[in-house]
C-alpha cells in the first residue's frame, strides 16, 4: 500500500458525541462487496485506498457475506498482510444482532448470543479486540438490563473498546442510554439508517442523540445506492440491484423516485458534484450525524464520497429546494 502519511490531512474527523473519539466523516462499511463471493483483490484495493484517503473506520458485522462471516475473514486477511503495522490508527467495528448460526442461541440479544458473537468475529478477524461492538438490533423478547450488560461485559474484558448500538428507536435508545451509564460504560454511538429518502431519525432520535451526547454513524445515506447517477437509464447489469444477493431490490426503483433523483441532480450539477457527493452532504449537513458509512463496489465511489470534503455546505436556498423536490 502507499506508505502515505498525509492521509489524515485529506480527512476531517469529528468527536463521536461527548465521548473522546474522534470518527472520519466518511467512513467504510463491508456489508457487500467484500465477502467471499466477491474478488479480494477489489476489497483489498477498496479498503487500502480508503485508508489512504483518510478513512480510519471501518464498519463490519458478524453476519457480513455472503456467507456470512465472510467479509471479517477478508477484512482480517487484509489486516493481516497489508495494515499489521496500522491497528492503532484504526478504528474497527463488529456488530451481533441478526441471525448468524442454528439453534436458540445464533441470533437477537441474549447475554449468550453477543458475547459467544464477539469472540467468534474477533477470531475471523484476527484481532485481540474490536473499537466498537454493537447490539445490532432491540430484541423484544431479551430484557434490555440483559443486552446491556453484555455490551459492559464486552467491553471491561477488554474485548471492545466502546459500546454502540444499532437500529434502536428513540424510547429503546435512551433507555439504553441510561443503563450503560449506570453500569459505567455509556454508549457512545449510535448507528440508525439515514439518507434523503429515509428520514426517521428526524422523529425523535436524533433530539434523543443530541441530549445525551451519543454520536451517530448512519448508514446507507445512498439509500443502497438509489441516490447516485446509476439508475437513470435502467439497471446496470453491476449494480447491487441486479445482484442475486444484493439487498436493494428492484421493487425499491420506483420511477416516482427515479424522477426525484433526477431533479436532485441537476442541483448537484449546478454545485460541481455529481449526485451521490450531494446525498452524502445533505446528511452531513446535522451537527448529531457524526460519520456516514458508506458502501462502495469499486475504488473510484470511495474517491467520490471523499471528495466532498472541499464542498460540503449547502446554501439555505440549495436546501429549501432540495427539500421541495424530497416533499413533492
Ligand atoms: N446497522 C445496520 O443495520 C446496517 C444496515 C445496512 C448497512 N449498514 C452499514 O452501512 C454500510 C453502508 O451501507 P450501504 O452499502 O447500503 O450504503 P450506501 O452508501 O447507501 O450504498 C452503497 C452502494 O451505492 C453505490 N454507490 C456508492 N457510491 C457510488 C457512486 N459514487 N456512484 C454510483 N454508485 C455508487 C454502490 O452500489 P453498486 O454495488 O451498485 O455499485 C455501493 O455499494 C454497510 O456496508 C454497513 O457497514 C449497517
């Protein structure tokens, strides 16, 4: 890899809530492309180059593939012949929450599931420990006391260093929130989907977020690629929505969408960007929304997001617009 240590003046990093972390604003996920259906030396030459570009985190999961478990097997492969030397620089996250093997215990949010999941993501990747491990999903039938605690056990074993969690709604957030605080291990991050055609977060979260100094690292803010230039000709043949295994499925291309992308574009052309560096700006634009993670199936998507950097302010005028097209 380029030895490139000007790699940090390329990036802005901003604190993760109150905590002491300090996250990229842009950073990698692995959910597709870096699996073992895929070809490593794509996924090496993506995470190297986002790393090079100043992208120090890296968002994984147990449950990432197909199969699963397959991109820690790759993320650890690459860790181990090409960033070895680079593991304090770098912020490395696994998450359990979804199903991941058979029987009772493979899935949701018992004591059992998460800490028998960690240790196996840290084995796949590698590593003697994770920056941030995640409760990936609220499970309704686990009492929350029981998921938390296992986050602090996680944790004061040395086996994470900060605690997350993922996909929990506002009221099951802050309940959350107050019981890692009472064990001694507040959360520090919270990871919710966000993007201009997912706007959630805005129904309470992100007040939720904001009053307990809990950063945000959201995810898919190209709604799976659907707010890129891609598919206003169709559905290219590469694309995530033309993948057997790809999550975004073609139902979700609608043309009412498809037309608002395109008035979104012209904006973005006005401003030198091309659409997607204009989708990851407007998620940007929130002081709580600390990093976006990104997705990418190839090196030149990771060089877009991180070329917004140089013009990420939107106008009042170019956001009351935007949110017109977005209301219509
Ligand atoms: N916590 C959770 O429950 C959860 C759930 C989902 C995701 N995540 C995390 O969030 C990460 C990102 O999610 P995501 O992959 O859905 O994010 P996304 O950024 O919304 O979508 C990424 C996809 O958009 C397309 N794309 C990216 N840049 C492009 C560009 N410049 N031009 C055209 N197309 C472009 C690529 O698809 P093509 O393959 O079509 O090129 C890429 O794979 C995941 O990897 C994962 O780490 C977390």
């Amino acid at each position: 890899m380029d030895k490139d240590q000007d790699r940090y003046d390329k990036m802005t990093y901003s604190r993760c809530g109150k905590s002491g972390l300090l996250l990229p604003k842009i950073s990698l996920g692995l959910w597709h492309n870096f699996a073992g259906v895929d070809v490593y030396e794509n996924s090496k030459d993506m995470v190297l180059k986002a790393f090079d570009l100043g992208i120090t985190h890296f968002d994984l999961a147990n449950n990432y593939g197909p199969p699963p478990g397959s991109a820690e097997e790759t993320f650890g492969k690459i860790l181990k012949q090409e960033l070895s030397s680079y593991r304090d620089q770098m912020i490395i996250t696994s998450k359990a929450g979804y199903l991941m093997w058979p029987g009772p215990y493979g899935e949701w949010g018992s004591r059992k599931y998460l800490i028998s999941s960690c240790d196996q993501s840290l084995k796949r990747m590698g590593l003697d420990y994770v920056d941030i491990f995640y409760s990936h999903r609220p499970d309704p039938d686990t009492p929350l006391e029981e998921t938390m605690m296992a986050l602090d056990q996680i944790v004061r074993s040395g086996k994470a260093l900060y605690a997350g969690i993922s996909n929990y709604d506002p009221a099951q957030s802050q309940q959350a929130f107050d019981i890692l605080r009472s064990l001694g291990t507040p959360c520090v991050v919270h990871q919710p989907s966000y993007s201009m055609f997912n706007r959630w977060v805005e129904d309470g979260l992100l007040d939720v977020l904001g009053k307990n100094g809990v950063g945000s690292v959201v995810f898919s803010p190209l709604y799976q690629g659907l707010l890129t230039d891609k598919y206003l000709k169709g559905i290219p043949e590469d694309s995530r929505a033309a993948k057997s295994h790809g999550f975004l499925q073609t139902s979700q291309i609608t043309e009412e969408k498809i037309e608002k992308v395109k008035a979104l574009n012209s904006i973005a052309q006005e401003r030198g960007q091309k659409m997607s560096q204009l989708a990851l700006c407007w998620v940007l634009r929130d002081p709580r929304v600390t990093s976006v993670i990104i997705g990418a199936s190839k090196v030149s998507q990771i060089e877009d997001a991180v070329g917004i950097l140089d013009n990420l302010e939107l106008t009042s005028d170019e956001l009351d617009r935007i949110e017109k097209i977005l209301k219509t």
